[in-house]
C-alpha cells in the first residue's frame, strides 16, 4: 500500500490531526477528572511505569481503546481528553495553553508522579508544551505525527479561518477523507470528527497557528521520541530532511521510528504495533534513530 500526499497536508497532521462538525452531545461528562467528573475515565494498569494517552484534535479517547491492553499489564495508563472532545465538556475560549493546564491539573488530580507523556497530532503539541514547561515531573516523551511548530504561512492562516467561518462542513470532510485508506478506519474518525464541539475545535486549531518551541528543544532533557506516519514522513530516504523542516533540528534527545504503510490514525490501524513501539521507549528509552 503506498499512501497519497498532498503537499500541504502536514500542516494539518500536526496542528489539526482532525477537523469537526457538529456539538458534543448533550449531558457530556469531562474525561479529565475535574471537580464535574469524580470517575476516572481510564485507570488502568498495575505496572510500575505512569502513562498518559492523549488524543488529536476532532478524536476522542477512544482512539487508544485497541491500543491498551498490551499497555497495562506494564504502566499505569490514564487517558486525557481535550476540552469539547468525546464526553469531555467544553471550556470557553479553549487553547493550547488552557489544554497544558488542564493536563497538569489532571496530572495532580490522577496521583502520576513521574509519567510518560503519549500525544497524537495536537495532543503531542499538548504534551510538549507541558514537558518544556515541567521537564523535572516528565519520564518521557512520545509525539505520533506531531511537531514543535506549525507551518503555515499567513495567507494559508487565512484561507483556513475563512474556510473554517464559511465552508466549515466541506472543510472537515476534505481532511479526514484523506488521512487512512481503511475505509473503516476513515468512518471511524470521520464519526468522531462529526460529534466534537465544533467552538471547541476551531479555538484549538487557531490557537495553534503560532505555536513555536523550537528555539526551547536546545535546551530540553526529557528523552523524546517521533513516531511518524508514512504520511507525514512519505519517503525513508527523506526522514531526516522532515524532521529538520518540521522543527526538530535543535532537539537535544531525539529518537525517531517511522510507520510505513499506514496512516495518521496509526493507534487505529496498527495497535501491536503502536503498543510495542510505546513500550519499547516508555521504559527504556534506547530507541536509536529508525529511518
């Protein structure tokens, strides 16, 4: 199977990972255990290694369903899900930066001392953000088709606020029909796009249109892994150049794994291997560069 590209399709892998419709259902519960929500949504586990999942913009948790049970009998995993996703009420005037706080909240709320942090696609901009700014309280660090920055120019800003404002419907459907080859795959997260809060995403995916931290990975200690979709990273001989154009060129401790054959969603369509990958570095952290 080889996957089609488009050329400015990364920048909507890594700021948006998904794109969304409709509101989230009413009498929603928040996944991030807050004072509205005394039930965890994930606590599962009874190994000695912590461990957060956190979901791309327009999913939800159930992205890492498949994906647990080769996880728990290792780490103590929880799920965290972002504002206006799944069951997870909305906040007003969402942003990558109330997200960060929300994950420390929910890192205090769920007892994790030392975890590793998983994030998909806006996820793992999440979860960067909360390791530059707490690498002391982080064990590691995973991003799947994520980077330290978005690359939009300005006019490209633009032309998706106006698309977003106008054609907001056709605009989510151009994306996700685009990010797997599984059809059932593509429903499935086609579905989950439909259902998030759509005020929700569109402040998340603006939010992100500055995002930045390059400059701060010179200085970042935490062991961090790239786990790369053959979409984000289309050709093995070109891996390298990618990870220098998408920001990673100042990283200080970077591993790298690319995914061939498989889309965005790879927790969806390969979970072994998405498992054994995340175990493999959440507990040792020898990954060597992965072409």
């Amino acid at each position: 199977m080889k996957l089609s590209v488009r050329t400015a399709f990364p920048f909507f892998l890594m700021v948006a990972s998904c794109l969304t419709l409709a509101a989230a259902p009413s009498g929603a519960q928040d996944h991030s255990r807050s004072k509205l929500a005394a039930n965890p949504v994930t606590q599962e586990g009874r190994g000695e290694f912590e461990l957060i999942l956190i979901h791309g913009l327009g999913a939800n948790a159930t992205v890492w369903d498949e994906v647990l049970p080769f996880l728990i009998t290792t780490f103590k995993v929880e799920v965290f899900e972002l504002a206006g996703h799944g069951k997870t009420q909305p906040v007003s005037k969402g942003s990558l930066s109330s997200e960060t706080q929300r994950l420390q909240k929910f890192i205090d709320e769920v007892g994790f001392a030392y975890p590793t942090l998983v994030g998909h696609g806006m996820g793992g901009m999440v979860a960067m953000q909360y390791a530059l700014d707490h690498p002391s309280d982080v064990h590691r660090l995973i991003v799947i088709d994520s980077a330290p920055r978005q690359l939009a120019d300005d006019d490209q800003k633009k032309s998706i606020s106006n698309k977003l404002l106008t054609n907001y419907d056709e605009f989510v459907a151009s994306r996700y029909l685009h990010m797997s080859e599984d059809p059932e795959v593509t429903n499935k997260i086609l579905d989950m796009a439909l259902r998030t809060d759509s005020a929700s995403f569109i402040a998340l995916l603006m939010s992100g249109f500055d995002y930045n931290v390059t400059n701060r990975l010179a200085d970042f200690s935490v062991p961090m892994l790239v786990i790369g979709s053959e979409l984000m990273f289309p050709a093995v001989d070109s891996s390298r150049h990618l990870l220098e154009h998408y920001g990673f060129n100042y990283a200080r401790t970077l591993s790298f794994k690319r995914m061939p054959d498989v889309g965005h969603y790879i927790m969806l369509e390969q979970p072994i291997m998405t498992a054994s990958v995340l175990l493999a570095f959440g507990v040792s952290a020898d990954y060597v560069f992965d072409q």
